[in-house]
C-alpha cells in the first residue's frame, strides 16, 4: 500500500482554478463567440455555418475587436467558475477518497457533477447570461449596449435578477454534466497514467501529457454536452421569453422544427474552444499547484 497522498490546500485549488480560467479564457473567448453566434442564427439564415469563415467575416468586416464582444464578462465569469470548480471538485474529492488519497471513476464523476452544479449558480449563469446578451445585441441592426463597462452596467440593469438567471437549469444541467464527464475522465485517466508510469499521485504529470490528457477530457465533453449547451444559449437570447416558455418548451421547439442535428450547431468552434481551454486550464492548473506549494 503506498503513502497517503498530499490533498491540495483548498485556498491553493481556488487560486490556481482561478488563474487557469482567466487566461483560458482570454485566449480561446473567439471560438466561444462563434459558437453562440451560430447557436443564435435563424434556420432561414444565408450567414455561413462555418466557424472559421464566420470568425474571418466578422473581424474583417468589423474588426478583431468585435470577436471580443462580451469578453470581459465571460473572462470575469470563467475566473470566478474556474476557481469555484476546482475548489469544489477538490473539496468533494477529500470526502469521497478512500484513505490512499484515490478516487474511483463513479466517486470522480459525482464530485465532478456537484462542482458543476455549484459553478452553475455562483458564477457561470450570469456571465454566460451577460455573454449571450452582448453577442446577440451586437448583431442586431441597432445595438442598444455599447462595448466597455458602461453599456455592461446597462445591460445588468435591464436584466434584472430574473434576466441574469435566464437559463438557471439548461446551465446547470450544463455545467454538472460538463464537469463530471471532464473533470471525472481527467481525475480517472491521469491516475491510471501516474500508475503507469510510477508518477506518486501527488505528483503532477508532464507538461506535454497534462496538455493532451486536458484536450481529450474537452472532446468527450463537447459531443456529450453539446444538446444542453444550444438549449442555454437559446434560453439566454434577449427575445427568449417571447419565444419559449420553459428549458423543455425549448428543447421540443428546436427539435421539432429545426431537427435534431440543430442541437450540434456551434459543435466544431466549441470542439476548438474546449480542446485548447482543456488543455490550457489543466496544464496551468497543475503548475500552479507546484508554484502554490
């Protein structure tokens, strides 16, 4: 039986999940901006669906600027979701190991899920609430909020609370099944690796192996998730109200008229956002720890 395993100090995990977010956030926000505007377009619309060539037309036509339209919010958003994800997951993760420190695949996917699901209220709901509002405004003929902190103010105010919360249970249900797929896959994989290669659990991997362990985890979860995600981004839309009556009033109205596929629209740019947000968080996470200790 091998030594128990050093646990993370929990202010440790929320200034390191903390770290990670925001500068995860700030490099990959333009795949994040793609997605939401192509889970926004009408069925009847001639815009491109190509993530790529839809990023290019927007900061050609408007600038790279415009690929940033409610940035700070989701940077704010996935500093404060980061930090309180890996706070939770590590603080469920102490009660649900056995006495070596190890944590088993279902155990990893509960505390993933709880993490998610206590992300979801604190922190992601309102920024992604903020985000959909500013990228939706942004593309109407006459945006009503100008970009910068005042126009963010403004918007905050027309919300309200209600508005902020828009989406509570799509986000949710979002945020828990992201987190327990990624951070379970992720807990699970990298100790069947640090057993593998004799690496002690307190120790983290490589670099190199963090980064490409991270990007996995991201893949499963965009393909698992991706339904949720384009019912929260409609739910969060400013004319969502006047559109849909409930998260499964919405889930019913996309699948009956748009089809099924529909619910993978914005598949491929949140595929490359959460390729690179897995590996960058992950990687920098774990460095972060070291650097922390």
């Amino acid at each position: 039986m091998g030594a128990p395993v050093k646990k993370p100090d929990p202010f440790h995990s929320f200034i390191a999940g903390g770290v990670a977010g925001a500068i995860e956030g700030v490099v990959t926000y333009p795949f994040e901006f793609a997605k939401t505007r192509l889970q926004l377009v009408d069925k009847s619309s001639k815009m491109s669906r190509n993530p790529l060539v839809l990023i290019y037309t927007v900061a050609k036509t408007q600038g790279v600027s415009a690929l940033y339209v409610g940035c700070p919010a989701f940077v704010v958003g996935n500093t404060a979701k980061a930090s309180v994800r890996f706070l939770g997951f590590d603080a469920i993760k102490r009660v649900l190991a056995d006495k070596d420190g190890k944590l088993s695949g279902p155990r990893g996917v509960i505390a993933g899920l709880g993490a998610g699901l206590l992300e979801s209220v604190l922190a992601v709901t309102p920024a992604e609430a903020i985000k959909t509002a500013k990228i939706d405004d942004k593309q109407s003929l006459k945006p009503k909020y100008q970009d910068g902190v005042r126009g963010t103010f403004r918007l905050i105010k027309d919300l309200g609370v209600k508005g902020l919360y828009s989406g509570l249970l799509p986000v949710a249900m979002r945020q828990g099944a992201n987190s327990a797929v990624r951070l379970g896959s992720y807990s699970k994989i990298k100790g069947v690796l640090q057993d593998w290669s004799n690496t002690p659990r307190d120790k983290p991997l490589s670099s190199g192996m963090t980064f490409l362990l991270g990007a996995f985890a991201g893949i499963v979860t965009v393909y698992t998730t991706m339904p949720i995600d384009t019912v929260k981004t409609r739910m969060q839309s400013l004319d969502a109200t006047k559109q849909y009556s409930s998260t499964l009033n919405c889930f019913v109205k996309i699948f009956r008229n748009e089809g099924l596929m529909t619910f993978w629209k914005g598949a491929t740019p949140r595929l490359g956002r959460l390729i690179l947000s897995g590996g960058i968080v992950f990687t920098i996470y774990e460095k972060m720890l070291v650097v922390l200790a």
